[in-house]
C-alpha cells in the first residue's frame, strides 16, 4: 500500500507510521500553505491508495500570535492539498481515500455527549480554523465526487508534545511554583474527552481500511474533569502544598458520542494513570 500524507513527522504522523507497517510512505515535507509545492509533491507521488492530512498549527497560542499563518497552513493548506489531487487528472477509482484530521473544537461547548451532527461554534481561533478546512474539503468532495473522511479529534496527550498543549503546560507549572502557592488556572471545571495518539491511530487505522466516507468523532465517550488531571499531576509531583483555585475563564465540556466510531468496530479506552506515569516518569533508584 502506498499512502501519501502531510504533517507525517508530528505527533500523530510519527505514531501512525509506526502503527502502519509494511507501507510505502509518500510525505510531503513542506510548507502546505504554499500550493505550488503541494501540486509538485502530489504530480510526482505517482499512484497512491489513501492521502492523510495532518499537517496544522494546533496550540492556540501559536494560532493567535499569527493567525495568518494559520490560516495559509489549517485552511489555505487543506484546499491546497484537495486541489493538488483534483487538478491531477486521475478520476474516479483513481484518486486516493483522503483523510483530513479536524477537531472537537469545532464544537459548540456542551455537557451532553457530542454527535456529529450537534450544534457548531468554535470557541477559539484555532477550532475555527479547522472548521473553515472542513467545509471547504466537504465542498471540494461533493463537487468532484472525491471519497473524504472528516475524524474530529477529541483532546490528546503524549510525552512528545510541546509545553504549549494543556497536560505538559499544567506539568510545568505545578513542578515550577514555589512551595505553598496558589496557583490560579482556567477553565478547568470544564471537561475533556482525553485520548492517546496511539488511541487515535486505531481510528485512524480503521477509517482507512475501510475507506470510510464522512464524519467521524474520535472519542471514548467518557467525560475527564481537566482538575482531576492537574490533581493527578500534584500527586504523582508530590505537591500537595500547592492550592489550586479554578477560574471560569475558557470553560468548555467537549464529550464524544462515539457511536459511529463504534458501529466500524472501534472502542477506545483512555486511563489517566498510565498516561501520567509515562509523562512523569518515577526517578531511578539504586
């Protein structure tokens, strides 16, 4: 098999090559905001069965410090790459199954479980951002008839990931604050649908075996209280000392209903403790 993909070396990109083996992979290793780069990648990729779009600005940090370049890399880059595979001139069965990576922030916050159909209203630049991607690729796939699945990600966390994502930031600050503080830390009475990119990699997996056409929540269905992880950083840091006092600032409630990620036969199951002790791993003795 021969998958082409963009955003390959990130977080998700690096699990789902090693998830995917015995494939031929085919990476675009430039900027997909530029499309004279992604026509020439995609001319030269030669035949190829699936296409996975990846590549995003995702810290909301980084999305609002230039929100130009979030645009050119989320939005302008995901037509890019749909225009690369439409103006190529294979058609029908010979276009590649495309997957574009979303999220659930495209959600509007709710506590009931989210379907794909539920209410939309990102509450930030960067779910924006993703939803304008997906409604230009779905345009783009009822136009030319192009075979696309939308996987809207719940929350994530692994080692790799930069201080800038929610986990490793909240890491941080707890192992940083003097003895005693206060730490005062928004939006954590919201709560969060927390996977693994290993997790998201089995929905991944599916998706592409069985050529899998819509959208799709990538969930558990479980509800994670974000002040029970930072609880769960505390105890494993030993920081009891420190009083954490929630502010209602950025409280979102972001629940998958995860029923049609169920009927392709995938159940993803996240535990926290396992993800904290691989984040924050015991010192040595001896």
């Amino acid at each position: 098999m021969r998958l082409g993909a963009t955003g390959l070396s990130g977080v998700l990109g690096r699990s789902l090559r090693s998830r995917l083996t015995g494939v031929e992979w085919v990476p675009f290793t430039g900027d997909v905001g530029d499309p004279a780069a992604v026509a020439a990648w995609y001319a030269g990729a030669g035949r190829l069965d699936g296409l996975f779009h990846l590549a995003a600005v995702v810290p909301l940090r980084q999305v609002e410090a230039d929100l130009p370049r979030a645009v050119r890399t989320n939005v302008e880059g995901t037509c890019s790459v749909l225009d690369a595979v439409v103006k190529a001139g294979d058609a029908g069965a010979g276009r590649p199954w495309l997957f574009l990576a979303s999220t659930s922030h495209v959600y509007e916050s709710s506590a009931a479980p989210l379907t794909e159909s539920s209410r939309l209203g990102p509450a930030n630049a960067y779910g924006r951002t993703k939803l304008q991607a997906e409604e230009w690729a779905d345009a783009y796939a009822r136009r030319h008839g192009l075979e696309l699945c939308i996987g809207r990600i719940f929350s994530y966390s692994a080692p790799e990931q930069p201080e800038s994502y929610f986990v490793p930031a909240i890491i941080r600050k707890v192992a940083d604050a003097p003895r005693g503080a206060r730490l005062e830390i928004p939006g954590i009475n919201g709560t969060r649908d927390f996977l693994t990119p290993e997790l998201i990699c089995r929905a991944f997996e599916a998706f592409l075996e069985k050529r899998a056409v819509g959208v799709y929540n990538i969930g558990t269905g479980s509800a994670l209280k974000l002040h029970d992880i930072v609880a769960a950083v505390q105890a494993r840091l030993g920081r009891g000392d420190l009083a954490v006092v929630p502010r209602d600032e950025g409280t979102l409630h972001l629940r998958a209903d995860v029923s049609k990620l169920a009927a392709l036969g995938v159940e993803l199951r996240f535990d926290l403790a396992a993800l904290i002790e691989r984040l924050i791993p015991r010192p040595e003795t001896g």
